[in-house]
C-alpha cells in the first residue's frame, strides 16, 4: 500500500451517492406542514450542512428547529431514504481501495442509522470500518466533530496520509484542521470553486481519481 493513504473517510450525500431527490422531498415536506416556501433550487444549496442549519437557514425560529428536524427526519425514514442511488464507479473505487489495504469510513451530517441503512441498500456497507454522525438524542454539528468521531473509532489522529473526501466546504474545512488531505469532488452539491477556495488539496471529477497514490500533497 505504500503511496495510498492509510484511511479514507468519505462524506455521504454529494460524494458517495446522490440522495438528492429524498433530501428535497423531504424538505419540501416538511416545510409544506410548517407554512414555509422555498424552491428545489434552494433546497439543494443546503444539501450537507447538518439539518439545524439549513431549517435556521430557511427561516424556522429556533424554539422550533427541534420540531423540523423531527418531521424531517420522520418523512426520510420512511421514504426519502430510499431515493438515493451511488455515483458511478463509486462501488469500484471503494472495493479496489479496500482491497489494497485502505481503512475506509463515512463522515455525514445525517442520522447514523439511515447511512448504515442506505449503505446496506445499496451493497457497499460491509466496506466501511466505521459509519459516524448524528444519533438519536445526540446532535453533532460540526463535520469536524463528526470526523473525530470516526478518527476516534480507529483509535488515531488526523494526518496527511489519511484523506477526506467531500462536496462541500464543510468537509474541506474540517479535513484541514484534522491536518488530512482534503480531496473535494466535482460532482456533488457545491462547485469547484467553493471547494478550491476551501482550501482543497485537489478536486476530483471521477470516483476511480482516488485511486491515485499522488493524489494529495504531504504536506
């Protein structure tokens, strides 16, 4: 393996699979029930961040975010969480990096059981070491809390031979301070831009680009 990172922790939505239709479903779902507008394009641009934040975003008062986040969360379950389907070649990229001896995780803002669920749906799940974010009754805000997590599970710290892989500036920027590679990806929810000004080591248009041992500086 040597060259390959050790770990590679990836985010979910944007980067692994594009869940987007069962996010704005269920966002436009809920807002229906709590009398707020808002357009599909609207909605995509607060696919990542946790939940809080986007219903904040949104315009739902802060005495009843709990409350959003719960129907939310109630419609996805049941079947938002079904809608989502792996980017291309992501499947491949992930067995061959497994097969050389990669450590794999996920990172998401999402609630940890639907990932695990969806990551079962969809025939990658027994890849994965580790599956970190938001538990029942526990909320965790930050993508950087969220990798800890993970980083936790395996018992190390962050490095530059351990990468994160995201879609959006909250996985660059939590990649940073951890001190990993930060690899952003074209094909998610956020634009190259963002990701470069982040402060992404690279931004990848393709799953099978991480199998690239040269893909990230060291330092």
């Amino acid at each position: 393996m040597s060259g390959y990172p050790s770990h590679v922790i990836f985010d979910f939505d944007g980067t692994l699979a594009d869940s987007s239709a069962g996010i704005i479903d269920s966002f436009s779902h809920t807002l229906e029930e709590l009398g707020l507008p808002a357009s599909d394009d609207t909605l995509r641009t607060l696919i990542g961040p946790p939940l809080w934040h986007s219903f904040r975003t949104l315009g739902v008062a802060e005495s009843e975010l709990d409350d959003a986040v719960s129907r939310y969360r109630s419609w996805y379950e049941r079947i938002g969480l079904r809608q989502a389907t792996l980017y291309p070649e992501v499947a491949e990229t992930l067995t061959a990096l497994s097969a050389r001896g990669v450590r794999l995780g996920v990172a998401t803002a999402k609630r940890v059981d639907f990932a695990q669920t969806m990551l079962t749906m969809m025939g990658v799940a027994d890849l994965f070491d580790v599956v970190a974010g938001s538990h029942v009754g526990l909320v965790l805000n930050e993508k950087y809390e969220i990798i800890a997590e993970a980083l936790a599970h395996w018992g190390v710290t962050g490095s530059p031979a351990m990468w994160m892989v995201g879609d959006r500036l909250y996985d660059v920027e939590a990649a940073r301070l951890h001190g990993m590679g930060a690899v952003g990806v074209s094909w998610g929810f956020g634009s190259r831009d963002e990701l470069l000004n982040a402060g992404a080591h690279v931004v990848i248009d393709s799953a099978d680009a991480l199998l690239n041992a040269a893909l990230v500086p060291a330092t």
